[in-house]
C-alpha cells in the first residue's frame, strides 16, 4: 500500500512539475526538478511540493497572461464593432445626400432654362 502511495505521489509532483511554468518554478530550474523527481522518486517528489512548486497568489494569478477571449466576449472588439457600423452608416447617408444634391442641381439646370419665369403672387420676391 505504502509503494503505491509513493507511486501516486510521484506521479503526482512530476504532472505538476511539467504543467507549471518555467518563470513560476522555485528553487531550481524546471528541468532540474523534473530530473530530481524521475531520478529520485519520493524525495525528489516532496521536495518540489515543500521548495519548487509555484506558491498560489494573487499577485501570481494577475500577473499571468489572459486567455484569449471569444469576440462577442471582448467589450473593447464590439465597441470597435459599433463605431465601425455608425461610420459606415454615416458615410451612406452622406452618399445618399450628395446624390440627391447632385439630381437636384441637375434637375434645376435643365427646368431653369426651360421655362419662363411667371409672377407669383404669394412670393414677394418674384418679378412683376
């Protein structure tokens, strides 16, 4: 019972050895400590869990890399997402206005030099 313990234990410490970090690993490198628990096995195995082992703190846990998140996750990628929309929805009505315009100043040339300009009454402005 007490040789299967020891197995497990080993095991056990040299997973962990090898998903642990190289920057977080104590004592010596991460090479060495695989090296110490494979070479000597219940020893080396304590001894990573008592002077090797990454010590769980927050400060550890903040300094660690992000993962990388989903885009519908990441609030700053759908910010960007809805500022691009606006803008490509301004620029169409943009579009849209400027042809307007266009057809308008078109229209006003070809009725200007058409037609003869009439009196109106409501309109102050107009000729008499």
């Amino acid at each position: 019972m007490l040789v299967v313990l020891a197995v497990a234990i080993t095991v056990y410490a040299l997973i962990e050895c090898i998903r642990s970090r190289p920057q977080e690993v104590r004592s010596i490198s991460k090479p060495g400590w695989i090296l110490t628990i494979i070479l000597v096995p219940l020893i080396g195995a304590l001894l990573w869990f008592a002077f090797g082992r990454p010590r769980a703190s927050k400060q550890a846990q903040q300094a660690a890399p992000r993962r990388p998140m989903a885009p519908d996750e990441d609030v700053a990628f759908l910010r960007n997402l809805d500022v691009q929309r606006r803008q490509r929805q301004r620029e169409e009505q943009l579009k849209k206005r400027e042809e307007e315009l266009k057809k308008q100043a078109k229209d006003k040339g070809r009725s200007g030099t058409n037609q003869v300009s009439e009196e109106d009454p409501e309109n102050p402005n107009t000729p008499r």
